[in-house]
C-alpha cells in the first residue's frame, strides 16, 4: 500500500518538474532587443544631438541583419544613423544623430526609434525580427551651465581664472590696527620699570 502511495507521488512529482522542464529546454525563436543611450536629452531649436543604440539578440539567433528607423517624427526633426544596419555578432553601437529644425518650438518631445529585420536561419526559413524604444528631447531656449553667485570667469588662452565681482583685482594691504601696538608697547613699559627699579635699588645700596 505505501509503495503505491510512494510511486503515485512519485509520477506527479515528475510531472510537475518536467513540465517547466521541457519549456526551458525547448529552442526560442530568435529577437532583438533595442537599447538607447541616453533616453532623456536636453537640446535647442536649430541643433543635433547624439544618441548610442545597441541591438542585443535574443533566442536562438544565428544570422541575420536589421536596420534603423526613427518611427514618424514631428515635422523639422530628421535622423541620421551611422552605420545605418546592423549584423549578427557586431558589438560595436550604432551612432543616431537627431537633427532638430530652427523653427520647431520648445516643450517635450517623445520620439519612438525601431529597429528591424530579418534573421535569415531559424528553422530553414528565417524570422522576421523587430524592437523599439522611446527617447525623450527636452527643447529649450538655450543650454546655460550653473554658474556661481558672485563669481565672474575670465577666460584667456589655457587658462581660466574665477573671480567674486566684490573683489579687487588688485592686491590692497590691510590697514595696520591700533590693537597691534598694544602688547608690545605695554611689555615694554614693564620691562623698563624693572629697570628703573634696580637702578633705584643699587644706588640706594650704595649709599
């Protein structure tokens, strides 16, 4: 009777490990992952502004080639990409340039990047691959660096010199206080008491 018990256990055991089992073990057809570098950027009306995309395989991918496409822009922003496809086992990044028109006004912009292909081997016949990703452009007036209260940079060849505006750029001494002369005058004053004092008392003991 236990041993039945124990063989019943047994098989549903196999069951349930098997099945996760099999799937893990079975061959995943082949895709892509598209990855942009940075999602966010800040940029002005009239500029460019760079982007790094890597292709990761996923599955079984054997072979292939894909290429790149900036998914209907607003009217003004084009993209530039360099190389412009991709193939199996490059590991070298793809460089998209965004192109950003003068006249295109300020706010958020999302853009969508898609990458896609075909991968020439799974199961004799190939599959058809694709992914995408959203970068954000941040349009602005212009690009200002955070500069320090008070300060003034003076820029010349090689050499930058950061200046508060309340300074002088000529070097004034100090006036010399009053209070500097006191301890000096006043331990002079005591040492020529003593003085004074055993002046005194040697011609008294002359006397």
């Amino acid at each position: 009777m236990y041993i039945l018990k124990f063989k019943v256990l047994l098989v549903t055991a196999l069951l349930l490990l098997g099945t996760p089992l099999a799937f893990g073990l079975a061959v995943s057809p082949p895709s892509i992952f598209l990855l942009v570098s940075p999602k966010i950027q800040d940029t002005t009306a009239g500029d460019s502004i760079e982007f790094e995309l890597s292709v990761l395989p996923q599955g079984e991918w054997e072979n292939g080639e894909v290429s790149f496409e900036l998914k209907d822009p607003p009217e003004g922003v084009t993209a530039m990409f360099v190389p412009d496809t991709w193939v199996f086992a490059d590991d070298a990044p793809v460089i998209m340039t965004v192109e950003i028109a003068e006249e295109i006004s300020q706010g958020n912009m999302m853009l969508k990047v898609v990458v896609s292909g075909r991968e020439c081997c799974y199961e004799g016949e190939g599959r058809d691959v694709n992914s995408e990703s959203e970068i954000e452009l941040n349009i602005v007036t212009q690009i200002t660096k955070t500069a320090t209260p008070n300060q003034t940079t003076t820029t010349t060849p090689n050499q930058t010199t950061t200046t508060p505006n309340n300074a002088s750029l000529t070097t004034i001494e100090q006036p010399i206080q009053v209070i500097d002369f006191i301890y000096p005058a006043a331990a002079l004053g005591v040492i020529l008491a003593l003085l004074f004092g055993v002046i005194l008392m040697r011609k008294k003991f002359m006397k």
